[in-house]
C-alpha cells in the first residue's frame, strides 16, 4: 500500500482535525522571508505568527498539486524537484508530487546555485517549485537548466521566469487523480550530504517510504495522542522520516521555523509537544542555556514531553547523561541511518536500552546487521570493521551512477561506510566513519572516539578531531574544540585532561575554534581538513 493512500486515509478518517502546524517566532529576521495566509495568534500581544491544516485540506492541496503537475504532462517516473525553506506547504508538495506517479526530488536550501543546477541536471529534473528565498540563485541559472521545462513558484513576488503555484493550484480539482501505484514504483530522490563533494542522488521506491513509517512507529509506538515536533529540513530523510511514525498513525506535528533553545522549550510547553527529535548541537545548546540560567525550566510546562530522541551522527554519551540530568522522566533513543537507508532506524538502541548509552544499538525493525573487514567478511565480536545493514529501506541506486551504486551495494547489503565494532551483548558501537580513520605511525585512531572523550570536559561545547599531514607520521591527531560561552581554556588545560587516553590517541594539536556542521548536524571535516591541514602542510614544506 503506497503512502499516499494513507494521506487519503487521514483526511477520511480525520478530516477537520488539524494534522500540521507551522510556528515562526523569529519576527527579528522575518524580512527574509515573505508567507502568505498567516493568522495572529488571538490575545498575543508579541505578534507571533501561527498556521494550521486539517487533513482533509492536506490531501486537497496535494491533490491540486498532483492535478496540475498532469495537466502540464507530468507523468509517472517524470523527477520534480522541491526547494523550499520549511513551511506548511512542503509535505502537500511533495504528496503532490507522489499522487502522480512522478519521482520526488527534494533539494537542500543551503545549496549555491551551481549545486543545485549540478542536481537538476543529475538527476533528470523536469520541473522544479522554489520559494522566495531562493529567486537569486535561479535567475543566475534558470536558463542554464535545459532539461528543466517547468519552474513553479511558491509565495509573494514571483519572478518573471516561473509560474504561479498559488494561482494555477487554485483552479485545479481537489480530487485525486488515482494513478496507480505500486511498492515497487521509484518514488524519490535524495542527495548524499555532499560533505566530500558534490552530493549523489539517492533513489528510493514507494516501499521504501513505506518501511520507514512502519519502523519510525514500531520504534517509538506514535499513537493519536502524540504531537511530534519537527525542527530539521524537511528536505533531508530524518526529519520527515521521523514524522512518518506520526503520519502512520494520523497524529499531530509542528514545523517549528528556528531551533533556538527558548523557542523549542517554548513550543513544546505551548503546542503540548510529546515526542521531539533533536540534533547533537541543539541539544547542547538546551543544556547550555539551561545551565547558564538563560532558561529556567519552572517557566514552561514540559511533562507531556514523552520521548527525546536523536539521530545525524554520533552522540557523546556525556551530552545523554546530562540531558537525563534535566529532563529524567524522559524516554531516549538514539537513531543511526543513512540516506541510502531511508534515513532513521536501520539501527536504533531502543527506549528500553538507555544502560547502553554510547552505543548505536541493535538492528532495527526488520533490519539486518553485519561488521566485516576490507574483504567484506564478518569480523569478530569486539573488532572493529565495516558496518554494512540489509532491510526493506536500502535504496534501489545511486541514480544514473552505476559505478558508486556498485561500490556499496552487493546482494541486498549496504555497506555504509562506517567504522563499527559490537559488544558481548550485541550492541553496536559506531567508531568512525572510513575515511575519517586517522593512521599515524601505522596506527588506526578513531577520531569520534576522542570527541567523545573531549566532549565530557565542562569547558567544551563541542570538539571535531582530524588528521594533520606530518612529515615523520603521516599523519597527527588534531582536536579543534570550541569553548563554551564564557569559558576560557588553554592548551596546556586541554593536555593535561587528555592524559588519561593512551599516548598514541592524544591530540598532537590543539585548535580553539568553531565547529562547521552542515544542516543535519554532521561536522563538515572536509572544511576543517581544508582549513587546517593545507595550511600545515605548507608550513611543513617551508621547513624543508
């Protein structure tokens, strides 16, 4: 049963009871961009503004969508692309788009306008909606995309170059348009985060959307009672593969607009939030502002808030031990997935399983696991190797790039491309990704270890370690830490705390400064490589 049958569900089922709503309280930086049909919240004297939408208006909006898309001659397996900030009309969009048969392409906001004319042309794009925010970019590329015949905008100010959404919506049937379709039809792409380059896309069925809702739910048991609160782009496969559990089972979700830590608190207090998926830094960011006195926890009302759980990379059990510290009634998980695995789940430590803080934790619903070495062959328990996972949501290919599709799957697997080693309970424990691994006078060192480790000191809001081309070793460990607010520290300080790791793990170099995360919290290493070890690297050469 495709997804967009259970859309259809929804709006039968519960039609006037309100499924999303949108919340933007940056009234500071609202120049930068430009909503239509807002509503001031009655007696709120601070003007915040706040949307909502039934599900029977989703389904509608998504069926003029599809209705539109065909009466322009889209058809199935046809690629229609998404850029759009987060808003209420993403997820009606992107239904829209699956209604028809068509292929989903959402793509990321942050990118510049020669990544997104590279994604369009990889991916075989014929149609695109954009927003307000992103009309500098396309007028610098729109007629650089011949294969893209069909632009759409979204919001006030349309430019000359494209077709009003709103208006052409307006005059289409709300019906659906009932194409048929199977678990095997492609339905998406995405793209990899592109933290080593220009990014791959990621193809992925109908029954790989499918396997992440029943999984998401199967994990995190969303019922009609929760409200999930949804902070990270809805481009990316975490965030909307996360509210899938939600949507499974017809339960509420906020699009919150910003992830400051007063405004996450504020609207989990006020939208009755009960479930939350939070990155690595906005967490530290809630637990800094709470320890700071910034946020008092006495000012919010936050005991519905059932679950808090996170996912992108790899989470410092110092961060979980502390977050239990303020909010100890709370269920936690940690998710691990990839793009290529439809995002969250693949591996999940399960709500039951907080002893084991610090591990990824086991196959998730209907999810294989293996660790192998270079060969592909498992390893022992306890060794560290490969970790590869076989389940309903690995993706069908690299779209139009056979040669990388070839290099991670083989018979069903995944190989991810992740450091990994298991415990004697079975538990899985991510080390490192494979070409993050930092080999110094033959030595393998795993740098999220020592993040990890850095990350426990009191002083340290955050820590990103690299390797340093060295003329004797190859390479040396290099820790760029970034202080707390208000916090000073020295070199000197962060040697002595590093004393009890063995010798060979130590940091040779010690960096004050911020960490690079792109918008799924990842630390961008590649930028910190660039910025860092070229630089040494010529030093080195000057010596010579």
């Amino acid at each position: 049963m495709p997804i967009t049958e259970f859309l259809s569900r929804n709006a039968e089922m519960y039609g006037n009871e309100i499924c999303l709503t949108e919340i933007n309280l940056d009234l500071q930086d609202s120049h930068n961009v430009i909503w239509k049909e807002f509503e001031l919240i009655e007696n709120n004297p601070a003007g915040e503004y706040r949307r909502e939408m039934t599900w029977r208006v989703f389904d509608e909006k998504a069926n003029r969508f599809a209705n539109l898309l065909l009466k322009r001659g889209i058809k199935k397996g046809d690629k229609v692309a998404i850029l759009l900030m987060n808003c209420l009309e993403w997820l009606p969009i992107y239904f829209g788009i699956l209604k028809t048969g068509a292929i989903a392409v959402p793509l990321n906001f942050r990118y510049t306008a020669e990544e997104i004319k590279y994604c369009l042309g990889l991916s075989d794009t014929i149609a695109l909606i954009f927003g307000p925010e992103f009309i500098g970019r396309l007028e610098t590329i729109y007629d650089q995309i011949p294969n893209v015949k069909i632009l759409f905008f979204a919001g006030e100010g349309r430019p000359s170059f494209a077709e009003s959404y709103d208006r052409l919506t307006a005059n289409c049937s709300s019906e659906d348009p009932r194409i048929k379709i199977t678990d095997e039809d492609d339905g998406v792409i995405y793209f990899s985060s592109g933290t080593t380059g220009f990014p791959k896309a990621i193809l992925h069925t109908h029954g790989s959307l499918m396997s992440a809702c029943y999984t998401e739910q199967k994990h995190h048991g969303q019922t009609r009672e929760d409200n999930f609160l949804c902070i990270p782009p809805l481009y990316h496969t975490g965030a909307k593969m996360h509210w899938f559990g939600s949507f499974l089972v017809g339960s509420k979700a906020v699009l919150l607009r910003g992830i400051k830590p007063e405004w996450i608190l504020r609207t989990v207090s006020e939208e009755k939030i009960t479930i939350v998926w939070l990155l690595v830094p906005w967490a530290q960011d809630i637990l800094d502002a709470i320890e700071s006195g910034e946020i008092k926890l006495e000012d919010y009302n936050l005991s519905q808030w059932r679950l808090m759980h996170i996912g992108a990379q790899p989470v410092p059990p110092s961060l979980i031990n502390r977050w239990k510290k303020y909010f100890p009634h709370h269920q936690y998980d940690t998710n691990y997935g990839l793009s290529e695995s439809i995002g969250p789940g693949c591996v999940h430590l399960g709500i039951e399983n907080i002893h084991k803080v610090g591990a990824i934790g086991v196959p998730g619903y209907k999810w294989e696991t293996k660790i192998v070495d270079e060969n592909r062959v498992p390893v022992e328990q306890g060794q560290v190797g490969e970790l590869a996972v076989k389940g309903p949501g690995v993706m069908k290919c690299y779209y139009n790039d056979p040669e990388a599709t070839e290099a991670v799957l083989k018979d069903g697997w995944l190989f991810t491309g992740d450091m990994a080693m298991m415990d004697e309970d079975g538990f899985i424990y991510l080390v490192d990704r494979k070409k993050d691994v930092i080999i110094s006078g033959g030595e393998n060192i795993y740098p999220v270890q020592i993040e990890d480790f850095l990350r426990t000191n009191d002083k340290i809001k955050d820590a990103a370690v690299i390797g340093l081309p060295d003329k004797r070793l190859g390479e040396i460990t290099a820790a760029i830490i970034e202080l707390k607010p208000g916090c000073e520290c020295t070199e000197k300080e962060i040697e002595s705390f590093c004393s009890p790791m063995p010798r060979y793990k130590r940091p040779r170099k010690i960096i004050f400064d911020t960490i690079p995360r792109n918008p799924t919290g990842k630390i961008e290493k590649p930028k910190l490589r660039e910025k860092y070890g070229v630089a040494s690297l010529v030093a080195d050469q000057n010596e010579i």
